[in-house]
C-alpha cells in the first residue's frame, strides 16, 4: 500500500506522550510502510482552516521527551458546531472532509480524550477512515485500562503530595491538594494512594464534610497533628453541584471544574479551628516529559494504529489490554466515561489503609 498519505492531528487538552505517539505514528507509516505523513495544526480547528504540514522522518527527530504536541492543539474547534467570527456555531463537517480530499489523507490518526475522539467517531459517517488513538491525564476513556498522560499525571501529584507532607507535619496543618480529572477520580485515586493521602475525595464517591471532620478529628485523637487530603476536581458534597471554576463558552465541553479544594480546607479550618491550607496543582499535572511507562504506551499506540490502517480497520481505537495493544470499536470507546467504581480494587486498597474517601 505504497503511496498512501495519512494524517495525523492532535485535539484537546495536551498531556505528556503527544509527541512520542506523533513520533512513533510517523515513523512506523515512513519506515514500514513507505507512506506519506500530514501533520493536521491544531487539532480539528486546522483540519477544519486547512493548515497542515508534511512530517518528515527528521521533524519527528528527537521529540520523545518533549511534553506538549508539535502539532498544536486545540479543544474549542468541532466541525460539527464551529464558531467563526463570532458567528453562532455551525456545521462545518464538509469543509474539514474536503480539506481531507484536497491532502489526498486517506487514513487519519486522531489522538485525543473523550471529546476528540467523539468528533471522531462522529466524523465517520463522513470520512470512514479513521483510527483512534487514547490520551488524557484523566484516563477516563472507556475500552482501554489506561490512557498515555496519565502515568505522568499521577507521578508529578504523588511527588507533590510528597513536597507538601513536609510543610503539614512542620506546622501541624490540614493540606488539601486539588488535582485535575474532570468528572474521573482516577488521579486523585492513584496519586492519592501513591502520596499516602489520609483522605481521598472523588467525583464517583460524594463527600460529606461532617465525615471529613470526623477523619480528622479521629487522626489528632490518634495523635496526628496534621491531615492530607487530596481532593478530585470534580468531587462534590452528596446532593450539591461540582464547583464551577469556568465556563469556555466556544469550547463543545464548556464546563472547567476547579475550586472544591478551597471550599474544603475553609470548611475544616471554620469548624475545627485546625489551620489548613489548599494547593491547586492544575495544569502543572499535564506538563513535563513523559514518563516511561508512557513513552512506552504513546509509542506502541502508535505503531498499533499504523498497522491497523494498513489492514483497513478503520472506525478504531487502540486499546491497552492485559499489556497488547487492541483495536476497539471507537463507537464503544465513545460511549461514556470510564469511572471508578465504589468496589474497585484500589479504592478497596485505601480504605485496608485507614484511608477516608469522606463518607
Ligand atoms: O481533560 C484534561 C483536563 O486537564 C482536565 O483534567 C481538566 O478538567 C481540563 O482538562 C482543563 O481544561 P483547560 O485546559 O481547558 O483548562
């Protein structure tokens, strides 16, 4: 199948491993296929403008450690309800498809979260060559047990978690560490257990902030002066809404989580009198190089998708299961979110550990 273009666009929020998944797409499609490669700019929005690059072996060169993506992104641009010039969002699907034609694409990689990857799955009906590829420090998409970004994720917040247990045993304080991942606990679940959080608060698991206090009140009796809480994003007192920190009204997901942490440690501080202090992480988490674990993962997405486009699977996503990479249905892929689950093996861990989710 020599003589094939393919394309390859990065969309959403960036993570570290974008450039190794770029990396390993062009040089898989260059070295064991002799295909051409398009580098699409900013995700859906320069597929929809046309703006595009040819990648070279060479311009893929040296980018495995770099975080960000070389293509640009953006989480704003859908084709399907595209604002331009402040004009009210429109259907711009066709545009982006001729756009496609006029590259002579005829495979497209997209690499992207939920929201890229449901403009994706939507696209086919368009364009019907298309291949997923997982990434998100949220790790909340379904069919893959992990999405690259999100290894990277959790070791900056366990590290973090590890820089401020310093300061919380120094001045007998109450830590409330924000992190990101949207309406998944997954961060504050792994980092948090990793960090050896004594309270853990996510999304799946609504928090009461009478059972908060009651952790810390039982940790001073047991004589220990201080308390680290690592509180998701998204996590919500039972019966109240998440905490609002904005709304991106171009954006197809407006909604930005953020403030929860504050409202906590404020709590705790007002009713039991114990100084506290809150730590928003935020975009600090989707900074930095990738980690090995996904260096390792981005890459054999990467590879797993170049061979699936030479077969013609399309209408797929590369999946991590039981260590092979798969493809999945991207339909399937697409169909919710993947949340932690109140008997998951790791929730289980915390609480062996004496750990309080809250509740
Ligand atoms: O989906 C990745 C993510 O970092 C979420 O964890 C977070 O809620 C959101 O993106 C932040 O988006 P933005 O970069 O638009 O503020």
């Amino acid at each position: 199948m020599a003589g094939r273009t393919v394309g390859i666009l990065t969309g959403g929020g960036d993570c570290p491993g974008l450039n190794a998944a770029i990396r390993a797409v062009t040089k898989s499609a260059i070295l064991d296929h002799g295909w051409e490669v398009r580098g699409i700019l900013d995700g859906y929005h320069g597929l929809i403008t046309g703006r595009s690059r040819q990648l070279s072996y060479a311009d893929v060169s040296n980018i495995l450690p770099l975080g960000g993506t070389i293509l640009g992104t953006s989480n704003k641009a859908s084709p399907f309800a595209f604002s331009e010039n402040g004009k009210e969002p429109s259907d711009v699907s066709d545009r982006a498809v001729e756009n496609l034609k006029r590259w002579n694409i005829d495979a497209l990689f997209c690499i992207g979260g939920d929201g890229t990857l449901s403009i994706a799955r939507k696209m086919l009906s368009k364009f019907d060559r298309i291949i997923g590829i997982p990434k998100t420090i949220d790790n909340d998409l379904k069919c893959t047990e992990q999405t690259f970004g999100f290894d990277t994720a959790c070791n900056f917040v366990t590290q973090s978690i590890d820089r401020i247990h310093f300061t919380a045993q120094s001045h007998h304080r109450v830590m409330v560490i924000e992190v990101m991942g949207r309406y998944a606990g997954w961060i504050a679940l792994e980092g948090g257990l990793a960090g050896g959080g004594d309270i853990i608060l996510i999304p799946e698991i609504p928090f009461s902030y009478d059972r908060i206090v009651d952790a810390v009140k039982e940790r001073s009796k047991k004589g220990k002066r201080f308390s680290i809480i690592v509180v998701a994003e998204g996590a919500k007192p039972a019966g109240e809404d998440y905490a609002v920190k904005k709304i991106v009204k171009d954006s197809p997901d407006p909604i930005r989580l953020g403030g929860v942490g504050e409202r906590v440690a404020d709590h705790i501080e007002e009713t039991t009198g114990h100084e506290s202090r809150a730590t928003i992480l935020g975009h600090l988490q989707r900074g930095g190089s990738p980690s090995f674990f996904d260096r390792i993962l981005a890459t054999g997405y990467g590879i797993a998708a170049v061979s699936f486009a030479a077969k013609n699977m399309f209408g797929k996503m590369a999946a991590l299961r039981n260590g092979d990479v798969v493809p999945v249905d991207l339909e399937e892929a697409t169909s919710g979110l993947k949340l932690v689950t109140e008997d998951h093996k790791l929730v289980k861990a915390a609480l062996s550990l004496g750990t309080s989710f809250g509740v």
